[in-house]
C-alpha cells in the first residue's frame, strides 16, 4: 500500500506541475499578476535592511509552501469527487 500511496503523490505531482506550466503558462491574466507580485516583492525588498529582506524571502519560502499545500489538497478532492460522480454515473 505504501509504493500506491507513492505512485499516487508522484502522479498528482507530475499532473500538477504539467497542468501549471500548460494552462497556466497560457494565461495572460496569470502572467500580468506574477509580472506585478514578483514587481512588489523587488520593490519591497529593496526597501528593507538586510534581516527585513530575510524575513520577506522566510514569507515567501513559507507562503508558497502553504499554496502547495492547498492546491495539493484541492486536487486530490477533485480526484475523489471525479471518481465519486463516475461511479454514480455508472449505477444510473
């Protein structure tokens, strides 16, 4: 059960990182809004003395992290709800 539960995460991981870099890659909307966040985070850093710039990197590092996280989640229950919907969907 363990090497499922592994295969399982490196899917979700692999299916992720391709769904972010096509659909997103392709998405004006996105590219305009990370051009204007990584735009702030410069403007801020330069803005802070050196332990300041350290804090706001920690920020990020952590703030990406629990984006992960909540996108992994997200998706998983997408998976279970896809396969819940196929399964009603079959027994009609």
């Amino acid at each position: 059960m363990d090497s499922l539960n592994q295969a399982l995460k490196q899917f979700i991981s692999i299916r992720m990182e391709y769904t972010a870099s096509s659909l997103l890659y392709h998405s004006n909307e996105y590219k305009q809004l990370i051009e204007e966040c990584n735009q702030r985070f410069t403007d801020l850093e330069a803005c802070l003395p050196l332990a300041g710039k350290q804090l706001l990197q920690d920020y990020d590092t952590n703030s990406m992290l629990l984006q992960g996280i909540a996108e992994t989640l997200m998706y998983k229950q997408g998976l279970k709800d896809g396969l819940r919907l196929h399964q009603m969907l079959e027994n009609e």
